[in-house]
C-alpha cells in the first residue's frame, strides 16, 4: 500500500520528447505529453485506466504536441475525469483546440499555476498552495523564467530587459559562452510577461462564469477577440466548459443502507444528467456552457493573450514537486498485548495518533487507569517521499532555478546537504528535463550537486540521448520488407549514441543518470532506477545494435524470392523514366485512420517533386517525427529531414479532424530554426478553422506567420472546383485571410513555385466541412487525393484521368454500412472510384485501427492486369511513381510476411487500454 515509482514513457529523440508516468496503482499522472506520446502508450506495459491528471511544463508543442490525442484516448477509455495542470498560457492552448477536441463523456479541469517567483512567495518555510492534491500526491509549482541579462559576468549590470519588450524567438547564432559565477536573481519585477498586469492566482476552468459574460455574448455586436484582463480568462473557461461540458458529479445521495452497488451507480449516474443539463442562476455564482454560444462566436478568434501585440508572450516552464503521502507507522501488536490494549475500535484511535485511556487490573484484584499514547505501540510516522521534475529549456533559465532553491524558505528544504533536513523532506528522485547547453552548464553542475548524496538524478537530454526506434514493431516490420526492396523500404533512421557523450560530462553527481524508455524509479519502497521488469521487449533496437536485419521464416523468404524473380524479368527494367511524373516520389508518413498503432501513425503523405519541391498531404500528430526517421535528423539543420523541410512548399489540411492535423505546429515551429532562414515562403491551404487556429498558437509560440519566408495562408474554400459553401458571420477585420481573391494570388505563386498548372480542391462526403484536392502538373502528370470521404461523384469529376489517386480506404469490402454510418469508405469503393476516374494508379490509406496490419482488400491482385494499379501504403516506404508496378507486384509478398507476423505476435491494437 503507498508503493509508487515514476517510468519513463518517451525520452528525448527525434519523434518523442520526455514524458513521465507516475504510478500509484490506484492512481496514474502524466508529467509532458509530446507528439506520440499516446502512440508510445498504445504500445507500452501502461494502461489508461486509472489517470487522474496530466501536469505539462509549459503550453507548447514539445510538452502539449499529443495533448489532444491523449486526452481523447483518456475519454474513450472512460476516464471519468481528468485534470491539466500547467503555466500560464494554458487555458489558451486547450481552447485552441475547440474545433477538434470535445468529448462530453468526460470531466476536463484545467488549472493555471500562479506565474509568481516562489520566492517572492510570503509563506516562509510552509508550504505554498498546492496546484493540485489528492489522496495520494500533493503538487506543488515552481515558475522557472528566462532571464534576459546577456553578461552574467558583470555584476554591476543593470535590470535585465524585460520578458514584453521583445518575442519569445529562438536565436540561430550559438549564444556566448555563459560564466559559472553566481548571480542573485532579477527582482519579481523583470518577472511580468506579455502584460504589465500581475499574474492572478490559481485558475480553474471549471468555475462558474459570471452571467454577465455569458449574456453579453448573446449581443449581436458582442466580439470576444476584444475582451482583455480577467473577461479574456473568463472566455477561454467558456470555450473548455463547452469543449467538455461534462460537469463533476456532487457527493452522492445517500440510499438505504441495503441499496445494491447497481442501483447505486443509477442514482449517480442521474445526478450526473442532472448537473449537465440546465444553466447556473445568478445565486450559483455564474452560467455553464449549456448556454451554447452562437457558433459565430464560439469560433471567432480568442482573446489575444498578450494585449494588441502579435508576437509570442514568454510565459514560464514550471517545475513540479510530487510529493507523495505520508504512511502512519506499523502497529506493534505484541506491544499493544503487553500493555492490555483491548482489542476493537480503541485500537484504531491509537493509530490514528489519539492517546486512549483504558482500565487494566491491577494484579491484586481491583482496576486502574492506563494510559497509552501512539508511541508506545505504533512505529514512527514514515515522511512523504517526493521526487522533483526540472524542465530547464535553456541556460538563461538556470539563475531562476538557482534562486528558486536558494532564496525560497520552502523549496530550500528540499535541496540540502544535511542529514536532519533530508530526513525530513527527503527527495528520492530529480528528473532534469534539459535543453541545449544546460547539462554541461557549470552553474547547473553546482546545483545539481548541492542535494543530497542520496538523490538520483535523472537527466534527459537532447543531446547527450541516443536517439533510438520508440515505434519499433513499425520499424521490424520496415526491415522485413527491407529485405524485399531495399530502396522502395528503406531502414528508419536511428542512432545508438548521443551526438555528446554523456559519460565525458564531468562534474556531475555519483548517482547521476541517463534517462531511457521504460526506465522506472521506486520511489516508495525507495530503489534505484532501473529498465522495468513488465516492459515490453524493444523488438528492432537490439537488432540494430547487432547490424542485423530480422530473420524471415523460410516460406517468407521464398515467396519474396519469387516476386524478386518476376519483378526482374519484367521488360525495360532500369529504363529512364518513360512516362511525365515517373520521378515523382511519394513517402507516406502515417497511414492510419483515427487512433494510430504500433504500425501506422495517423494521416500525412509527402510528395516530392524532382527540383521544385514537396507538398504534404495532412499533418497528424507525430508527421514531424515520422520525417525525422524518414530522411534522419542531421544534428547540424542541414541535411536529412531539414533539407526536406527547407524545400517543402506547401501543406494542404483537409479537414478540422484532428488526426490529420495535429502535427502541423510541431513542422512550423521546427522551420523556425532552420540557419540560414528559408529562401522562399511555406504555403498552408486549410479551412478558416485552421488557419484560426494557427493565428491563435502563434501567441504562445512562434510558428513563422511573421518570418518574410514564413507561413503564407490560403482558404481551401477559394480554390475549390466550384463554388463552396459559405461560411456563417465572422469578423473579416481579424481574418485577412477570409479574401478568396488573396487566397487565389498567392495558389497562383505556390504553383510557379512547384511547376503546377493548377491546384484544386475538391468538396468530398465527410461529416464536417472536408475538401480534397488535385495537383496537376505543367508536364502533364497528375495527383488527385480523397481525404476522408464516402465515395463521390466530386472527386471522380474533378480527378478525371489522375495519374495517381491516393483514396482512403478506412473499411473492409464487407463494411459498407459501417463506412456509411462513419462517412468513409471500403477499399473496393476506392477501388471503384479510381475506375470510374480513370486513374492510372490507386494508392489506398487511412486504414483502421481494426487492421493495423495488411488490410483487406478486393481487387488489384498483384498480376498488374487490373487498372488503376492498386498498392497499399505503408509508412516510411518510398514509392517512385514510375516503380508503382513493383508495389503492385509485391502485394502477395506483402501479405505473405505479414500473415507470418501477425502468427507471431498479433498486431491488433490493445483494445482493454480503451476500456
């Protein structure tokens, strides 16, 4: 009982960033969630179940990219309730969100940490206000802030520049060497950011909102980007409470006594329908979200976080103190015998620490008083173990972690040398979450070294990290069809070391470590860190350690000798390209649907086009990392997956789902650190809640809507095939790129960029507003893409004669109704819809997570006889449309080895993490 220990879920890498479990066994907390952070759960020993709350370090796409999903895997898993703890700045990020996370099955609480100092803090050595606190973890938050003076060496310098005078951008030139001498920290003062107004104390989305507010939104010319001050903050709890306005039961009405545990969950259950329905009067203190903002209003663009000003605030990242319970000592029941303790409920007020007083006989036959206080018979009290979590992004952050530890009576207490203090507020673990400079930093060196010898130091780090496979099954089953073709599936790229070596850091505590996947530290009972007994096995990582390839099983190797055989003796083999397009390389980079697997990552396809440039196709959570093990992640920004996203021109989004979208900030804030700077502009066509959406994040973090070569918006709407729907009312002063004309302009610019005649996009069969588009090229060739839609006749129209249709294929051929109900389709529709488009090829993707291995399919067997050509998508191939007919050809091959795996370790998604 009380036994808890932190894992590690993901570590620093190119496709991950760290994220921590922290597990109670009746109770789980996330610490980050970064793109592919529910990926990485999917497949891990961890389970749903359970989670209370997620606390992230800082409102922005390397602790929050896979927030979203993670959130939304938490409700399907019927979490009941959930709870985000963060910075300043987060309210912001999850409303956001609203066009593409909701879920009213759910409880969403979302706390802001007051963003003051901890040592501007007046309590002393008591303990500040926790931020959040339940019967097994007490949390408390410490704000660490960047500090802007630019010579630490000069202790006579003046106030450093204020947080509001200048951007939160990251510089491309190395910064100058830092100094270890200490500093005392900048006054409260230089603490403010992105307004002059104090930060506020603890905020909680799910208070009431004022009925004022929520009455003048009703008002036809009420506009809530113009709110500022506390009215802003009140807005964006709205946004949540309608987001997830699922409200927290009350405590339960009492039954009679006998009432079966069933009919006492209806009655909950009731009082839940109750809370959730109606509105707050006056009296209650404020409105719920049932009052249902008009659309126009609910999707009009936020209060700006930072006043008028257009550039990112820079909020703090916080660290978080876990301080987990207290446990009462054992009761010694011998002692307790000796004394005369009677047994019963006197025994349990000695536990809970009361001094009893009981009669005894006094051994000549009378009775006399005993008394008998806790520490005659119960063992001593055992102190709340605690474990410390620093997310330190950049050396400018170290002199606000040095003042929070020396200047904060109470923070004090936990960084100490000396045995009486560390007995009494003993921290067993720190994780050191840090960016490029830190570790190696010597003032960081001297803090670390100033806890106890008995602390373990847990450090994650970018650059000391190897940069390992964390989606392996996907990566064993790329080396297997490596064997196949080498070129057409290429090896995901890795790396075993870090770029520096960690073991040379020296300075560094004894009990210092290297964070790695599945590591776990016991915090109670107390053990050092070590790799997790119940993980699963790392599948491709101890291959890639031996240099080897996965052996295939006899029948594998055989059928895939046979497809070789007739691929080869294939006429005009090795002939230069004889058809316009045939250089044309498509890689898809996540071919699942909504929920990814340990195989496919949700929707994006890259198209890269021989001396012009590349186009993505969507943008699902984790597109970046997929890049990354692609084309590798160059430590210098030059080559690999940088050079593809210096030469990438254009990212179309399809829809406001989330699954093909999420992953586009992670892209554009990586474009922002690209030296030199990009030479010509990045063009994104989405629909207006997209393009609101980035606006919006472009407050908390720069994703280049200002750079001169930065991000160019286009209104899918503007370039549709015919004329599109209208939107409903909007304030065109705040959405420039509402100008349909504009739009059109700058598609005409994108085209000359990337050689196309023309770029179109088409209105498809989706639930929501979805468009997909065609690409036709000046040299004659063509793409036309479905997103997500039932088949229609639109896309046939607008597709004729594609030389290439890239059609989703979410449903078996048997699954017609199911296709419908969902507004998708079965393979043999796509397959249907590239006959009736005349396409010369089909590529099918967008699979469910019902076959996460090789889909089933009807037509396109392999023998090339059938057009359009028919091939399967799988992520990290690299299909050269002129090798088209291989992929075809391997199809049986393909299935072949996938039977074998599936006969080995079935690939299905594990679907009791959904319970």
């Amino acid at each position: 009982m009380h036994a808890w220990a932190v894992s590690v879920l993901t570590g620093a890498g190119a496709d991950t960033a760290p994220a921590l479990v922290v597990d109670f066994g009746t109770a789980k907390y996330v610490l980050n969630a970064g793109e592919g952070t529910g990926r990485a759960w999917l497949g891990s020993q961890h389970s749903f179940r359970k989670t209370k709350g997620v606390f992230v370090t800082a409102p922005d796409t390397a602790r929050c990219g896979g927030l979203p999903g993670l959130m939304m895997l938490c409700a399907d898993a019927t979490i009941p309730k959930l709870e985000i703890v963060g910075p300043h700045g987060l309210m912001h990020y999850l409303a956001t969100m609203r066009g593409f996370t909701y879920r009213s099955t759910m409880v969403v609480k979302a706390i802001e940490a007051p963003a003051t100092p901890v040592q501007s803090l007046p309590s002393g050595p008591n303990p500040p206000p926790p931020v959040f606190q339940d019967e097994s973890l007490t949390v408390y938050a410490i704000p660490i802030f960047p500090s802007t003076q630019l010579d630490t060496n000069n202790s006579d310098a003046g106030p450093s520049q204020d947080l509001t005078e200048r951007p939160l951008k990251r510089k491309r030139t190395p910064s100058p060497p830092r100094s270890p001498a200490r500093r005392k920290s900048p006054p409260a003062s230089e603490y403010t950011f992105g307004s002059s107004t104090p930060a506020p104390a603890t905020l909680e989305s799910t208070a009431p909102v004022p009925v004022a507010l929520a009455t003048r939104s009703q008002l036809p010319s009420f506009n809530p980007s113009q709110l500022r001050g506390t009215d802003a903050q009140e807005w964006r709890k709205l946004m949540l409470q309608e987001m997830f306005p699922m409200r927290e039961a009350p405590a339960p009405e009492r039954g009679a006594p006998n009432q079966s545990k069933q009919e006492k969950a209806r009655v909950a259950q009731a009082q839940v329908r109750k809370t959730t329905s109606g509105v707050q009067d006056g009296a209650a203190g404020g409105a719920r979200a049932a009052w249902q903002t008009a659309p126009d209003k609910r999707h009009a663009r936020l209060p700006r976080l930072a006043g008028e000003r257009d550039a990112p605030v820079a909020p703090p990242t916080l660290a978080y103190l876990l301080v987990g319970p207290s446990v009462r000592g054992k009761f010694d029941v011998k002692k307790a015998e000796a004394l005369g303790l009677p047994r019963g409920p006197i025994r349990s007020r000695l536990t809970k620490g009361e001094a009893v007083t009981f009669e005894v006989d006094d051994g000549q036959g009378g009775k006399v008083e005993r008394t008998v206080r806790p520490e005659d018979c119960v063992g001593p009290t055992e102190v709340a173990q605690s474990v410390l979590v620093l997310d330190v992004p950049t050396p400018a952050h170290i002199l606000s972690v040095l003042a929070s530890f020396s200047e904060s009576p109470f923070f004090s207490q936990y960084r100490s040398k000396a045995e009486e203090v560390r007995k009494k507020h003993p921290v067993h673990a720190v994780f050191h979450l840090l960016g490029e400079g830190v570790l190696e930093d010597e003032r960081y060196k001297e803090f670390m070294n100033g806890f106890s010898d008995e602390t373990h130091h847990i450090v994650s780090s970018r650059e000391h990290t190897p940069d390992k496979i964390v989606f392996t099954r996907s990566a064993l089953v790329q080396a297997r069809l490596n064997q196949l073709d080498a070129d057409m599936f290429p090896l995901p790229k890795y790396n075993l070391t870090g770029t520096r070596d960690f073991g040379s850091v020296g300075g560094l505590p004894e009990k210092a470590t290297l964070a790695y996947r599945d590591m776990i530290v016991n915090v109670r009972p107390p053990r050092p860190p070590k790799k997790d007994e119940k993980a699963k096995q790392d599948e491709f990582n101890d291959l890639a350690s031996s240099n080897t390839l996965p052996e295939l099983p006899d029948t594998t190797l055989e059928k895939f000798k046979e497809v070789q055989r007739h691929v080869n003796q294939r006429p005009g083999r090795g002939s230069p390209a004889a058809q316009p397009g045939d250089d044309v390389v498509l890689t898809p980079l996540g071919t699942g649907s909504a929920v990814p697997t340990r195989v496919r990552n949700v929707s994006g396809t890259l198209i890269q086009i021989p001396g012009r440039g590349g186009v993505l196709l969507d943008c699902g959570e984790g597109t970046w990392g997929q890049l990354a093990r692609s084309f590798g992640d160059d430590p210098a920004r030059t080559g690999g997956v940088w050079q593809v996203l210096r030469e990438l021109k254009c990212i179309f989004l399809s829809h406001m789902h989330g699954d093909h979208h999420m992953g586009l900030s992670k892209i554009l804030q990586m474009r922002t650190l690209m030296s030199p700077p990009p030479s010509e502009p990045l063009y994104l066509i989405g629909l207006r809640s997209h393009l609101m959406y980035l606006t919006e994040r472009q407050e908390l973090e720069d994703v280049g809507l200002s750079d001169p070569n930065g991000v160019v918006m286009i209104l899918s709407d503007a370039l549709n095939w015919r004329p599109p729907r209208p939107y409903g009312r909007n304030q065109p002063e705040d959405e420039r790129w509402m100008n349909a004309d504009t739009s059109r302009q700058n598609a005409q610019a994108m085209c000359r960029t990337l050689g196309l005649k023309s770029f179109q996009t088409v209105d498809v069969a989706h639930r929501t507003r979805c468009y997909g588009c065609v690409l036709r090229h000046e040299n004659g060739w063509s793409v036309a893409f479905s997103a997500d839609t039932m088949p229609t006749e639109n896309l046939v129209r607008a597709g004729r004669d594609a030389t290439l249709l890239i059609h989703e294929s979410s449903m078996s051929p048997e699954e017609e109704q199911l296709a419908f109900d969902k507004a998708h389709s079965t393979s043999a529709q796509a397959i249907d819809i590239g006959r009736r488009m005349n396409a010369q090829k089909l590529l099918l993707t967008h699979f469910s997570a019902r076959y996460p291995g090789m889909p089933p399919r009807k037509g396109g067997n392999g023998d090339g006889s059938a057009q359009p050509l028919v091939g399967i998508a799988f992520d990290y191939a690299r299909i050269r449309l002129g090798d088209f007919w291989k992929l075809n050809a391997y199809l049986p091959a393909i299935q072949h080895a996938f039977d074998q795996l599936e006969d080995e370790d079935p690939m299905e998604i594990d679907l009791t993490k959904l319970q």
